[in-house]
C-alpha cells in the first residue's frame, strides 16, 4: 500500500515502504544511475543540470543511507524500488505513477 501526496514543486509523489518520497524525476536518475550513466549524461538526457542530477543522487543517498551509487542501486533493488527482471532497471510500477 502507498501514499500519494505532493512535492513542494506540486509534482504527485509516492510514497513506499519506510515512507520515502520517490518523485518521476528522482525515478528517472535512479534508472539512469542504476544502468551505469554519468551525471553528465543524465543531464543531457533529463534536460537537467548535473548539479541537479547530484543533488537528487546525494538525496537518494541519504534516505536510504548508502555512501554511494553502488551501495543506492543496491538498496534499490533490496527495497524492491528497482525491479529485478528488466534491463536496463526500471523501477517499480507500484513506487511511482
């Protein structure tokens, strides 16, 4: 079961397991980093500067506690938040809308 509320930007967000927030462009960088893109190409990519890329990263990190990508794709995929039967990893249909 989820929770829908809205961001302060009024973008809808849903909320999973634990009650972290995942938005459709914080969804879009966690696929992105999980396939293995740089900042610099997410950037490119999402139309967003990569200081906006690191900063949704370092969020991410920090909600999920993991010093580093690897370590945030990982607990991605342990929290179910990244699926595990895609290539390159989607995230989970029940995470974000």
């Amino acid at each position: 079961m989820r929770a829908m509320d809205n961001d302060q930007k009024g973008c809808e967000v849903s909320q999973p397991v634990g009650g972290w927030a995942l938005s459709s462009v914080q969804a879009r960088i966690l696929e992105g980093v999980a396939a293995g893109f740089s900042s610099g190409r997410l950037s490119r990519e999402l139309h967003l500067s990569s200081k906006t890329i690191d900063y949704h990263v370092r969020v991410m990190s920090d909600k999920l506690q993991a010093p580093n990508r690897v370590s945030l794709v990982s607990r991605a995929f342990v929290l179910q938040i990244l699926r595990t039967d895609s290539w390159p990893p989607r995230i989970a249909s029940e995470t974000v809308d």
